[in-house]
C-alpha cells in the first residue's frame, strides 16, 4: 500500500543517513524485524550503534570480560538507578498500544540518549 512503501522509504532514508545517529542496545532481533519490511536495510544502515556491544568492549578491555548485559543493569551502573522492565514482555503485537506499554517504549528509547552521553563524557 502507498503508506507502507512511504513509511519504509522513510526508514531506509533515515537508516542510511550518516549524519543522524542511530542508537540501540541489543539491537539483533530489532534487526531482523526490520529487515522483514525493508530487506537489505541492515547493509545499507550507517551510524549505527549498538550501546550493549559497546558496553560489553568497554567492559573488556578494563576487565578482560565483555558480558552482555542487559539494559537495566547498565543504566543502573552508569546513570544510577535501573530502568522498571515490566512491560518488555507484554503482548506488543496486541493495537491499540497501552499507555503504559507507549511509556516503555518511550524511556527505552530516550534513556539511550542519556546513557550514550554519559559513556562518551559528554
């Protein structure tokens, strides 16, 4: 349909510009979802990066263990209090979206940008 097509040729533009920085953390199964409604995105995506994996090099090379972990333990440890993960397993394929599950969603997102200033010193 005409929205779907505009909708991934605004995700494949805003995947793929190099300018906007794209930040995840375990970003692999959100991978493969994208890549069911826009096959290829993932080769043609720059300035993306994946805060576990960055994490975990960190983590490395200061300890010499580079354990995945997860999302609320790294907040914890960098930004002081862990994030409330209770509906990271609710049914998100269920419309309309709950407030509370909409609210996730959002402080999953935003606290990215705030975890990623605090890893570069910003």
């Amino acid at each position: 349909d005409k929205h779907g097509a505009a909708l991934v040729a605004c995700l494949r533009w805003l995947m793929s510009e190099p300018r906007l920085m794209k930040l995840g953390f375990s970003f692999d199964h959100d991978w493969e979802q994208l890549e069911k409604v826009a096959p290829g995105l993932f080769a043609e995506s720059t300035s993306v990066v994946d805060l576990q994996k960055y994490v975990s090099h960190v983590a490395l090379t200061e300890t010499g263990r580079g354990d995945l972990i997860g999302l609320s333990t790294v907040v914890k440890q960098y930004l002081g209090a862990p994030l409330d993960k209770t509906e990271q397993c609710s049914e998100w394929c269920k419309r309309p979206l709950s407030t509370s599950q909409i609210q996730y969603a959002a402080l999953d997102a935003l606290i990215l940008v705030d975890l990623a200033a605090v890893l570069c010193g910003d």
